[in-house]
C-alpha cells in the first residue's frame, strides 16, 4: 500500500482527542481507495491482513441498487473541517466486517447476504410528538439536507474497533424541520422489517424483530449525531446499513442503528432490542466505557480490526469534550 500523505490542519487548541499529525490520513488517500481496491493491489493487500476479501469483492463496496444520478452526483461531499482527521480503515476490511443480524451473525458473510439488498423505493417516517409528522422518500430526504463527510471512530461493544468516513447530515436537522414538541423526551428508531430480503429474520425468528433503538432527545440533538447515508466517498452498500443508518459515534456500535424506517418522538424511554434481551450486557446508554466491563469482558482495550493492534479504549471514544456534560453521573451512570 502506498505512503499515506500528511497534511496539516490548523485549529485554535487541541481536545483530548485530537489525534497527533502523524497519524493523519489525507483525505485524497480514501477516496482514491476505492478505486485503488479495484486493483490488483487489494489482492495483495487483502492477503497480507489474512483478510479473504480480494477482487472478486470489489462490487460489494457498493450499493447493488444505485440511486438517480442527481443523488449520486452529492458524493463525495465536502469534509467537515470542524472534525477531526484520523488513520482511516481500508474500506475493503470495513466493507467485509460488519454486524448485521438480520442477515446473518456471521460477520465475514453479511456483505454477501446483503449484496441483492433492494433500497429503492424507501421511505422514512418521522411521527409522534412532532408538528408536521412527514414520509420522506429517501432520495427526497437525500436532496433536502446538505451532506457533508465526517471521519468517525467507531467502536463495538465486542471490543473491535474501526476508523470510518461517514456522509450524511445531523439528526438533529430532521428533527428540526419537523418539529420536535415540548413532551417529547426520547426518539425511537425501527429497522425495515423484510424477511424476504433478510435471511437472518427467517432463521433467528426467536429476536424481537425489527430492530428498535432509542436515543434521549438531547443525545439526538447532539451536532455529532449523523444520519449516515453515505461511506469512503460514495453511497451506503446494504452491509453498512443502506439506504440511511445512524452514527453515533460516543456510543457501542449496537446503538448505531442501520436500514431505517422509522424515527418516532416520544415521552417516556422506549424499549431497545439488545437492552430488553440482556439488560445486563446492553445498557441503554450503550456509552463507550473503559471502566466499565463488559460482563464477559473487559472494555479497557480494543482491537482494531485492520491490523489487529490493541489499544487503550478512550472514554465517549473519544468524544468526552463534546458529549460529557450530557452525563453528569459518568459514561455508565444512569439518571
């Protein structure tokens, strides 16, 4: 692989999470992976990391179902100067290592399962405690609210973690254009629910399907809160969450919901799937907590899954100046 090239990025003062030059990737680097990974050299690359995920997969990277050239022509947007640059996964791991239950828990396979996955026609309802609630066609949705690409650290309540460019817009203008009303206190997020398209459902019938997750409303107005509807520079693929996920980046990876159909207002906290089938493993919060171990292992390390080094997990991943006045008791405090 090529020597990343470094660039210098001015800020006023450096947040504790601000990472150090030398670990900067030039953007230019990941966006011109994709066509890089096309190569032979992602053969090359691929087996080096022990990763079975040559050529052949290069379609998997994107979407099966494009959508109108007047949506694709928004990728890649422009990059968030207010956020900050990191060591980038090569997308072709990212691509090939991903959770997704409805199609399989096998994490090497979703992309496989999910290759066919249909995102056209979609929609999203936004309902409840709102002024206007309003079905969104997702490319009327795509058009409507400026994308812009965010790098993001993600990090997974298995203690496996990963550096992802995101694309797509702050929940919290959604929120906003609908208009969130004064009892509401919590947004309640569902998946599409298509045993059809998602083997995963048929097989593993014993889960309360679809998927559901839920957010305080002040965590959903947070400015890192991103509705994602793209990745390195080019639309969602079906294993990332296609056609529109969220990214919440201080959290475990299970909050982070994917293919969604539904975002309601509420007042009181919703039940959540991984919290109501193990309250124990999956608090509500879901904030990434070093101290805090899992009951079946501890959080204080993870392992970054593009080269399979260990490092000390960050509390909020990260994200502590942004996020912790949220939480005056602590990441795993409870109100």
């Amino acid at each position: 692989m090529s020597k990343n090239r470094r660039r210098t990025i001015w800020r006023p003062s450096k947040p504790s999470w601000w990472t150090p030059e030398s670990a900067a990737t030039d953007e230019a680097r990941y966006r011109s992976r994709r066509r890089f990974m096309q190569s032979f050299a992602l053969g090359s690359a691929a087996i080096a990391l022990g990763c079975d995920c040559g050529p052949r997969e290069a379609a998997t990277l994107r979407p099966a179902q494009p959508s109108p050239p007047e949506v694709l022509n928004l990728y890649p947007a422009q990059a968030s100067p207010s956020h900050r640059i990191d060591e980038v996964t090569p997308e072709n791991i990212a691509a090939t290592y991903n959770n997704f239950y409805e199609f399989t828990t096998d994490k090497a396979r979703v992309h496989e399962l999910a290759a066919g996955f249909r995102t056209r026609p979609w929609q999203v309802e936004v309902t409840g405690l709102v002024d206007t609630p309003t079905t969104f066609d997702i490319d009327d949705l795509v058009r409507r609210f400026p994308l812009e690409e965010r790098t993001y650290r993600f990090r997974c309540v298995e203690a496996w973690a990963m550096v992802v460019p995101w694309t797509g817009f702050p929940l919290a203008r959604l929120l906003e254009a609908v208009g969130v009303q004064s009892g509401a206190r919590y947004v309640r997020m569902v998946t599409a629910n298509d045993p059809e398209q998602m083997p995963g459902i048929r097989s593993q019938g014993w889960y309360p399907w679809p998927y559901h997750e839920g957010l305080r409303l002040d965590e959903a107005m947070n400015d890192l809160t991103l509705l994602a509807t793209g990745i390195y520079g080019h639309e969602l693929p079906p294993q990332h969450g296609a056609p529109i996920r969220l990214v919440v980046p201080w959290k475990y990876g299970f909050k982070n919901i994917k293919s969604i159909v539904k975002i309601e207002l509420v007042a009181e906290e919703p039940p959540t799937f991984w919290h109501t089938l193990a309250a124990s493993e999956y608090g509500f919060y879901g904030n990434v907590d070093p101290g805090t171990p899992h009951p079946r292992w501890s959080q204080a390390s993870e392992r970054r899954i593009d080269d399979g080094s260990r490092q000390p997990t960050l509390v909020y991943n990260g994200y502590e100046e942004q996020v912790a006045s949220l939480y005056p008791g602590g990441p795993s405090a409870t109100p």
